[in-house]
C-alpha cells in the first residue's frame, strides 16, 4: 500500500503539473467482503484516464463517472454500492459486500501527501476527511493543520481509534485514515526462500531487509536489488538489528539454517516487538533450538513467539511454496487472525 500511495501521489501531481483538474476516490467504509480495504484510492483526470483502484474492477465505471462530475462541478460525493440484486448485476459485486466511495476534487499541496510523508519517515499522523465538504485536517501528535475545524471531544474520539474507519460525529460523518511507519520484513538468510519471498513481501506493502553475514551469500549478483523497498546486508543480523530496530510493525524471518546465524536473530528478535517471528527448520530442530534459547534465559511465553516449523501447513514442498506459507502466517498474525498454537506450521527443511 505504501508504494501504492506514493505512485498515485505522483500521478495526480503530474496530471496537475500538466494544467489537468484531477478526482480523488476513497473507499472509506465497508461492510461485508470487499475486495480492497479502506483508505484504497482512484485518481481520475479530466480526460478520463486513471489510476489506482477501489474495487479491484467492480464499480470503477461508476465511479470514474461521479470522479469526472466531481471535476466538472467541484461538488464532492459520497456514493454507496450495496448487493441488491439490481446493483449486483450491474456493478459485479460478486463479493457480497456493501461500501462507500467518497470522490473529491484533488487539491494542490493535498494533506494525503503530507499525511503519507509523515508515516513513511517513521512517525505517525491521521488525515480526517470531512465525508459531506471534503474539508480536512491533519492530526500529528499535539499539532492540527487544515480547514476542517474539530472540537476537543472530537479530537479525544478520534485519536482513540485503533484503525482507519468512517466515524460519525455530532458534526457529521467523517473518515479518519491512520498513517504509519511502513511494515517492515527481516529476512534472516539470503537462500533460496529468501529469493522467493522477499518480492512477495514487497508487493503486499514490507519493506524488505535481507541479512546474510557470508559474503558468498548476499551478493547483488545472487539478489539483484531493484526496487526500493527492498536491501541487502552482508553483516550479522543481532548486529543489524541493533541499528534497524525492529518494533510492532516489523516481522522477523530466519531463513539461514544454521545456528550460528539464526540463533543471534531470535535473541535479538525476541527482545524486539515484532508482531512475528519465524524459523525454518524441522520439528526437531525446532526443539533443540529451544533448548538453546532456554538454555540463555528466555521462557516458555518468549519462545512460543517463534513460529517454527515456519509457515502455514499447506503441504509446501518448493521455495516458493514455502514463501507462500510463510508471507500467509505473517499476514494472519498481522491481521490477528492467528490463535496461539492453531496455526502453526509443519514444514521441514
């Protein structure tokens, strides 16, 4: 999503730089199954083209027409797709669920870019959106910026949220979206799962980190670095994380198999925050791998962090497979789907 965000961003400011009035859709609540979650955006210029999405296809028709209405008459909309029969049959919702799309024209200097830059240098900010003038402002620790004026009780209610939602208050409805340091994938081992999961993780929103101390092993010829969100490191991980600092948004992944290696990251790991750890390996070097964890002081509770056999249980057998179940097993434990001991994976190296 991160990299998602700042794409669109520079598109609508190339379309405005070009002297071309720009739409902005925002999927801002969902009920039911949705295909993209909230804060998923479709910027439209004023010769039809666009970019990004709110409905991975659905309703995009629909709502390129009220983005260029929006255009034309500067009045902002909040539209509501349901699953009655007659929408399901022209829209395609196949999905069964009910949302809403709120399309604004996109301002100069608009405070997503603001809110977005916050969150990607590792602080924290919510933009709230006023859902009826698409006035808005921007929260940032004590500091309130923008045109959409809140009173304190407001202020207090809103800054309570967990996640990004529509709220409604006194005033009318509104929706605040949060932004936040960028999730972060350590991958501990540049071996061959390593190759397969780290563009998996890039593509579904991790900043990646690959740490391998053998030099033979973290070669730019044997991991090709491209795209910006993704590193190579050719240093010991419990020295890489001293600088990294993993915290709750970081998941943590050794890959290496061998203890001299591993080992220093789980320690470092399960000092850190990280919402998950995980380690390749078998049933049976996962215990003798918590022995030695145990054996440097660390409990039951702190070793029941660890994910291993690493991955989900879904008979992987290839590197890619693997990375399959493993990016699954991060995104059940990021989404909190992942209940102590059910899910727990079963691979073998």
């Amino acid at each position: 999503m991160t990299g998602g965000v700042q794409a669109l961003l520079g598109t609508i400011e190339a379309w405005q730089r070009d002297g071309r009035r720009v739409a902005l859709a925002t999927l801002v609540h969902v009920r039911g199954s949705s295909p993209l979650p909230v804060g998923s955006r479709l910027a439209v210029e004023e010769g039809g083209s666009f970019a990004g999405s709110v409905s991975a296809g659905c309703i995009e028709g629909a709502v390129i027409e009220a983005a260029l209405a929006t255009i034309a008459d500067g009045r902002p909309r909040l539209l509501e797709f349901g699953i009655g029969i007659e929408q399901a049959f022209e829209f395609g919702l196949a999905c069964g669920g009910n949302v809403e799309i709120f399309v604004e024209r996109a301002r100069q200097g608009h405070l997503l870019k603001a809110a977005f830059s916050t969150g990607t240098n590792s602080g924290t900010a919510l933009l709230v959106t006023d859902l009826r003038e698409g006035r808005q402002c921007l929260l940032q620790g004590s500091t309130v910026a923008g045109d959409l004026p809140l009173d304190a009780a407001a202020l207090v209610q809103l800054r309570a949220l967990g996640s990004s939602a529509k709220v409604e208050l006194p005033s009318g409805p509104v929706f605040a979206e949060f932004f936040a340091s960028p999730l972060r994938c350590l991958i501990v081992g540049a071996v061959h799962i390593a190759h397969a999961l780290s563009p998996m993780a890039a593509m579904t929103g991790y900043a990646v980190t690959i740490i391998d101390p053998r030099a033979a092993f973290a070669t730019a010829e044997r991991f090709p670095v491209q795209d910006q969100d993704t590193a190579l490191l050719a240093e010991w991980p419990d020295a890489a994380f001293q600088r990294l600092r993993p915290d709750a948004r970081t998941a943590i992944v050794a890959l290496s198999h061998d203890p001299k290696i591993d080992d220093p990251a789980l320690i470092a790991a399960l000092h850190s925050d990280a919402f998950y750890i995980g380690a390749l390996g078998s049933r049976k070097n996962q215990a003798a791998r918590r022995e030695r964890l145990a054996e440097t002081g660390f409990g039951d509770a702190a070793l029941a962090r660890i994910h291993g056999p690493v991955g989900l249980d879904i008979g992987a057998l290839t590197p890619p497979e693997i990375a399959v179940a493993i990016l699954a097993q991060m995104t059940a434990a990021l989404r909190g789907k992942l209940a102590a001991g059910a899910l727990r994976g079963k691979l073998s190296a």
